[in-house]
C-alpha cells in the first residue's frame, strides 16, 4: 500500500509542477470559464431576477469545460514523446498511474472552478452565504473527482485509438449527467436550505462506482 500511495504522489507530483511550469490546463480553462461567466453576464443577467440562477449555471458549464480541458491535457502529456510508454514501464501498479491522473486533473477543475466562483460573484452578483461556501466547495471537490474518473478513461481510450479529441465531449458528456444532475441540484438545495441527503448520495455513488470502474479498467484502456 505504501508503493502505491508513493507512485500516486509522484503521478500527481509530475502533472502539477508540469502544470506549473507550462500553465497550459489552467489558464486555458480559466479564459474558458471566464468567457461564459461574461457571455452569462451580458445575456442572461438582465433576464432572470435571481443572480444564483445565473451564477449556478455558469459556474457548472464552466466545470464541463475545465473538467473536458483538463481530461484531454493531463492524459495528452504523456503522448508527446511518448512518455506513456515510460510510466507503464515503471515497476507500479499501474492503477496507480490513473489515481494520480484523477487526481491530478480533479485539482485542475477545483482551480478552476474557484475562478469561477470568484468571477460569478463579481460579474453576475452570485453572492453564496457564508456558511454555504464550503459545503458548496465540497461539492465541487466530489463532483470533480468523478468527473476527471470518467474523463481520464475516455480521454485515454481516444489517445490509444488514435480518435480525434473533438469526439472526447461526444463519449464523455453523457457518462458524467448524474454528476451535472446531482451538482446543480445540490447547489439549488444548499442556497434554498432544502434537504441534500438524496442528491449528495447519488453524486457519491455514482462518483465512487465510476473511479473503481476506471481503476479496474485502466489497464485494458491503455493496452488498447
């Protein structure tokens, strides 16, 4: 267990001082972001008198492209030269390789996604209540974990099949409507003050049941 844990830390470790070095997930997601947040606020904020109705639809459509983006990017960096052949080679398991991609990439969306919030609250008046922020961040963090689950198999099935990326949202969209589903519910429950348990079980479920099918699949994915 402690081998596996160490080769999870070093996957993450090498994604995110890649990451630090090239910025490339990051600052391309966050213009992505903050370009809905702006269309939703020249369109869509005179239209509607509640500002969370806005800002909660920006800010999720923004987690599909941060969560798509940083799918593509962190599993795209180990094509260049092909430096996946150098990890699959390593003596690990190489279940340990996907954790530390998900979880990688889950960090990314988070990032991102705090962006967001940040330019929601700004340019559209989406104004969370205190003591909702970190329930709602938790959100998030469990919502991008099952997310990038998804994203990281789908996105390496296209690499190894040699399929364009533009099929990636295709493939990836519909696997991850219980995650989309049960996020803007919850943020609608959290802001209401409604009863969550429902909701948050669903996105926990279906979060866990589809990081262990990606672990237990990885290893055919990238073989294939």
């Amino acid at each position: 267990m402690t081998g596996f844990l160490s080769a999870v830390y070093n996957v993450v470790r090498k994604d995110l001082l890649v990451e630090a070095r090239t910025k490339q997930v990051t600052t391309t997601a966050t213009v992505f972001a903050l370009l809905v947040v702006l269309a939703f606020a020249f369109s869509f904020v005179k239209t509607f008198a509640d500002p969370r109705l806005v800002g909660r639809g920006a800010l999720w459509i923004a987690f599909v492209f941060a969560g798509t983006l940083g799918a593509t990017k962190t599993v795209g960096m180990e094509a260049d030269n092909a430096a996946i052949d150098g990890l699959l080679l390593a003596p690990i398991d190489r279940s340990a390789i996907y954790v530390g991609k998900v979880l990688s990439t889950a960090v990314f969306v988070v990032v991102v996604d705090l962006v967001t919030l940040a330019a929601s609250i700004v340019f559209l008046g989406y104004a969370p209540a205190p003591d909702i922020v970190l329930p709602l961040v938790g959100v998030l963090v469990v919502a991008a974990v099952g997310f990038s689950a998804v994203g990281v198999i789908v996105s390496t099935l296209t690499h190894q099949s040699a399929l364009d990326e533009l099929v990636l949202p295709v493939l990836l969209v519909p696997l991850v409507v219980p995650i989309l589903l049960a996020g803007v519910e919850l943020s609608d429950a959290l802001a209401s003050g409604r009863p969550t348990g429902t909701w948050l079980r669903l996105l926990g479920a279906y979060s866990g049941v589809v990081f262990l099918a990606g672990i237990a699949t990885f290893d055919y994915v990238v073989e294939g």
